[in-house]
C-alpha cells in the first residue's frame, strides 16, 4: 500500500508518496489501467486508521491512498477517477 499526494495528469493519475520502506516515489498511472476505485471500510484495509481510497489495477496490486481531508475528499476523488475512467473507456 501507498500514501501521498494523488493528482490527475492528462490521461492518467500521477501519485506522490511513500512506500512501505519510505522512500519517496511518484507513479504515473494511465487511466486505462485502473479497474476501480472504492472507499475502504475495513480498519484492516485503511490506512494508519485514516480514510483510504483504494484504486484497483489491471496490472499490479491495487493502491491505497490516505487523505488528511476525510471521507468527502475521498469520496470526491472515487468519483472524478470513475467519470475520468469512464471517458477513457467510451
């Protein structure tokens, strides 16, 4: 799982963060590759308890992104990725 910035680059996402062992990274990924992108529910699935999208790949293990804005930053990312998606799509 991943934490950092997430931000919407033309024709894909770019993702600031840091990795489990801390180094920080960016990842671009192109929106054909997300599958989905949900709010996770489970403490489990969260990160550091904190409010967590995850975003599902077609190639890779899926990424989970932490916001210190809340939920209602969260649920506004999981639509924009959705409708973004969809567009990529048709």
């Amino acid at each position: 799982m991943y934490a950092g910035r997430f931000e919407f680059t033309e024709g894909g996402v770019r993702i600031h963060g840091s990795a489990p062992e801390r180094q920080a990274r960016v990842y671009d990924i192109p929106l054909a590759e997300i599958r989905g992108a949900a709010i996770a529910r489970e403490r489990a699935d969260r990160l550091r308890g904190l409010a967590t999208m995850i975003l599902g790949l077609d190639r890779s293990a899926p990424f989970a992104i932490a916001t210190l804005d809340g939920p209602g930053r969260l649920a506004e990312l999981v639509s924009a990725v959705a409708v973004r998606t969809s567009k990529e799509a048709a």
